[in-house]
C-alpha cells in the first residue's frame, strides 16, 4: 500500500467536509474530524514535508467548519494547537528530543481557555468534543512515553568515554551492503539508535541527520542510524526519505546491548533500543555519547561537529 494513502484520504474527506458546510453543517464538522485524524495517523506513518503539509491542512479545515457552523472563532481555534504538536516538527525535536509530549499539557490549558472565551455555553459545543477526547487521550500517551523514558535512565552507558566501542557488522537497508564498525577506523563515526519505522518521531531525526549529513562528512563524520526493523516496507521507508547516509538493522538488538541502550520490555514486552547517540573517534574510542541520565535527549549534529573541530577537526 502506497505510504502517503491515508494522507491523501484525510485529504479528500477534508475536502468532502468542507462541501457539505452548505447542507449540514454538523456533518461537515464530523467528516472534517474523521479527515483530520486520517491526515495525522498519515503523517505518522511517514514524517515528511507533504504528509506534514496535508495534516496542517487538514487541521485548519476541520477548525474553518466548526468556526463557520457554529459562528464562534475561538471554537475553531481551540482544536488547532493539540493536532498541530501531535505532528513533530524539526524545531521541537531539536529543542525537547523525544520530550515533546511534556507540552500537552500547556496545550490543554489553550485549549480550556479559547473554549471559555466562547461564553456563555451554546448546545454548539459539541462540536469541539472529539478533539477533547483526542487531548485526554494523547496526554495520557505521553505521559507514559515521559514515564518511560525516566524509568530508563542509566547512570552511564554500557561503553564510557575513552574506552574502545565493541566491533559490530550490520547489514544496510535497500540491499547497500554491509557496515563494519572496524572497518571505518580513520573516520569519526556517528552512531544514532531509532525506536523504529512506527516512530514518527523517529522520522524527523532521520531527516535531521540526512540535512546535516553534508555539514558532518565535511568534519569527517560518517552517520549511521541503527535500527531493528528491516525488509521491503522499511527499505521503502528509507527510499521514500531520500536518506544520504546507511540505516542498518540490528533485528536483535545485539548493538544497543553492547552499548547499554536496551530498553527491555519497552512496549507490549518487545525490546527497543533507546534514542541515544554514540560518537565513536577515528581510534575506535567513544568520544561522547548522550546523557544516559536523559536518554530522551537528542544529540544535536552541531555538537558532535563542535566536539570533532575541538579535537583537531578530521582526522
């Protein structure tokens, strides 16, 4: 099945809501919702610029019909803020990691507020219901994701700094050979772990890295990410995310053992690795690593390029 599919239906029910606005508008605040929700779920199963694009869309005009049929603005903007952070977006990766979910509940407060700014109540404020439904539930989400990610902090990693990172071979995604950990001695090399293709998340650090992959191979960086979910769909995957650097799969997790960044049982008892960082120095050392005591963190390419120039710069 095409990735961008469920976009593309969110997209045309977005469109059929906005048509039935002149023959019921409660209709086509219900249709608008469904096409909202269809947009997001899209966007998670691939995070790039047009499934992004298709959500926001999306969102505004399910915000647009309830605005319209009910006659009351602040309603229609009390439902944009909660879909528009379920999306993750570059800045907010780069600023909060994987700790996004820690704004929810500000969004929550926006949300009660524009709502009250709506006095006094109307029977129309049925209208906003599914999208504090959505709120309750997605807060929920991410507090245990929060949760989690607290739970499995470490005092430090498997590997400390200066010491020698066990050698590992993984295979490439879309059959582009093998990576051999030894085999790159004279090259700094960048080791990022995914939670997986699930994680939409996930997807914007790949971009992240894919962006600053120029900027890194200039330093004498070589990026890899490693994650556990190989075969035909996540090799389109990595196609669809025209990525310039290898993904490699760990199906067994045997690399974020070495490296203590396991997370055992993490959801419904399967083993995924944690969004950490290595940076492995052209002696096959570990240079720096993110902070096992925040493993939620993202480490910024621009650190890592900070951290190669004050050793010197490539070797």
């Amino acid at each position: 099945m095409n990735r961008y599919a469920t976009s593309y239906v969110g997209l045309g029910l977005s469109a059929c809501g906005i048509a039935l606005l002149s023959v019921s508008w409660p209709a086509a605040v219900a249709v608008t919702f469904v096409a909202q929700m269809a947009a997001l779920v899209g966007s998670g199963r691939i995070s790039v610029a047009r499934t992004r694009a298709i959500a926001v869309f999306c969102v505004l005009l399910h915000a647009a019909a309830i605005a319209q049929g009910t006659g009351r603005i602040t309603l229609g903007l009390a439902v944009i803020p909660l879909p528009l952070l379920a999306l993750p977006w570059e800045p907010v990766v780069r600023r909060f990691g994987y700790k996004g979910g820690e704004l929810a509940p500000l969004v929550g407060l926006l949300f009660v507020g524009l709502v009250l700014a709506s006095w006094p109540p109307a029977s129309s404020w049925w209208a906003v219901a599914p999208s504090f439904a959505v709120l309750l539930l997605f807060t929920a989400m991410s507090f245990v994701s929060v949760r989690d990610f607290r739970l499995s902090r470490r005092k430090s990693w498997g590997v400390a700094v200066g010491d020698a990172v066990p050698d590992f071979r993984l295979p490439a995604r879309a059959g582009k050979g093998e990576f051999a950990l030894s085999e790159q001695r004279g090259s700094y090399v960048f080791v990022q772990f995914t939670r997986g293709d699930w994680c939409p998340h996930c997807h914007v650090v790949m971009r992240i890295f894919h962006r600053e992959s120029k900027r890194l191979a200039d330093n004498g960086v070589k990026v890899v990410v490693i994650t556990t979910d190989g075969g035909a769909q996540a090799d389109d995957l990595a196609n669809k995310l025209d990525l310039g650097y290898s993904v490699l799969v760990d199906a067994k997790n045997e690399v974020a053992a070495k490296l203590g960044a396991l997370q055992t049982n993490a959801i419904r008892g399967r083993h995924y690795p944690l969004p950490a960082s290595f940076l492995i120095g052209p002696d096959g050392k570990l240079v720096y690593a993110s902070r096992p005591d925040d493993v939620a963190t993202f480490l910024e390419p621009a650190e890592a390029i900070r951290i190669v120039q004050a050793r010197g710069g490539p070797a």
